[in-house]
C-alpha cells in the first residue's frame, strides 16, 4: 500500500508539473504517458494532430468555425491516451477576439487509431465566461495558459483514477457514450448505417468517428481541396 501511494503521488506530481511550466509542458506530459507510448511517439502524434488543424483551416471547415478576425485557436499541449495507444482526448484552446464578446472556450479535441492510421475529431465544447477569473477584464480574451488551466478541471479531471492509472472507462464515455449511437440497437441508426450491421463494438464505433471525419469535408468541394507539403498529409 505504501508503495502504490508513492507511486500516485510522483505520478501527480509530473501531471501538476507539466501544467505550470508552458515551456516544458510537453516534455513532462510525455511522462505521463511513458507506459504505453514513447515520447517520440506521442510527439508524431501530436505533430499529425497540429498538422490536421492546419488543414481545416487551409479549407475553412464549417464545422469547425475557424473565422479569422472572430477566433484564435491553439491546440493543448496536454493529450490524455489510453493503455492501449489507440484513443486520445485533448482539446481546443479557443480565443474569441470579437470585442463585445466576454467569453472564451474550450473544445474536446479526440484521435483514434483506425487501420493503423490516426483520424481526429472535435467533441462537445466548453463556454467559459470570463467572469469565473477574478480581476480579469471581461472583454479581454483569456491567454492560452489561462484556458489550459481551466482545461485541468474541465476536461482532464476524469483522465487518471485515484491510484494513478488510466481511467478505460473515460475513455468508453467519450468515445462510446449516447451520442455516438447504440451498439445493441443498430437499427437506430440506420440513417448513417444504412442497414450495415457489426459484429463487434469495435468496428460499430469506428465506423460511426469515421462518418464524422468524412462528414467534416462535405460541404467542400473536392477538386479545391488544398494540401499539406506531401509529408504533413492527413485525413
């Protein structure tokens, strides 16, 4: 028992310390993660992450509301992976620079590794009211660090379980929860479906991020589309 609250305690102690000091945030996040993916790893991942956030900008994705002149956006330096280095949740630092606005936000920002490839997906999003920051002017956007800190709470808080192991069952919710449909009554489903039927919850939910990811680049036209440089190329 003594040992195991050791353990907590220096693993709590590297996640507090990865969120204090923004220069060596990711560095120390990487701690985090040490047991089930290298730190070069997580790096690639999060460089591919920055690299599709680039793209929807390049193409001015609907869905995802990136207006210059109204929003600036920064993607967390903290990303939370499960054990089983297939499924991430991170999120979207969101800035709103109107001037009469008085609120900021903060956007679930989730990957997960089909066939060997990364796909990433905004989740729910987060109003925060500048209000909740005592002192701070309330038509001035809150800093990036600001936001990350209120990200911690947010959005992070159900990452880790008591004695410091990954919490699987977060990952379930968000991944798996009510709005991406019901692996036993995939009848309900049927208008995204249209009659497929799958064996394994595995592939049900896989192919539902997927008509996401797809859905995301349907009011583009696909011979305007603009890349990446070859190397940076993602879905």
């Amino acid at each position: 028992m003594l040992n195991q609250g050791i353990k907590f305690l220096i693993f709590f102690f590297i996640f507090l310390q990865a969120c204090t000091d923004e220069s060596s945030m990711q560095i120390k996040i990487n701690a985090i993660t040490l047991k089930v993916i290298t730190k070069s790893e997580m790096n690639k991942i999060y460089q591919k992450a920055n690299d599709s956030l680039t793209l929807w900008t390049l193409n001015k994705l609907n869905s995802y509301g990136f207006e210059k002149g109204k929003f600036e956006y920064q993607l967390d330096s903290l990303f939370c992976i499960n054990t089983l280095n297939n499924r991430i949740v991170a999120c979207l630092l969101e800035r709103v620079i109107v001037k009469e606005s008085d609120n900021d936000g903060l956007i679930y920002f989730c990957g997960e590794k089909i066939n060997d490839q990364w796909y990433f997906f905004k989740g729910p999003s987060i109003v925060i009211p500048r209000s909740m920051i005592e002192g701070h002017p309330i038509h001035s956007p809150l800093s990036y660090q600001q936001l990350h800190q209120i990200a911690l709470k947010e959005v992070y808080s159900g990452y880790l379980k008591s004695n410091g192991e990954i919490n699987e069952d977060w990952f379930t919710s968000q991944f798996e929860g009510p709005g991406w449909g019901n692996f036993n009554n995939q009848a309900g489903s049927d208008f995204l479906i249209k009659g497929k039927r799958f064996k394994t919850k595995k592939e049900f939910f896989e192919f539902m991020h997927l008509m996401v990811v797809k859905a995301n680049w349907n009011s583009v036209n696909k011979d305007s589309i603009k890349q990446l440089p070859p190397k940076n190329n993602l879905p």
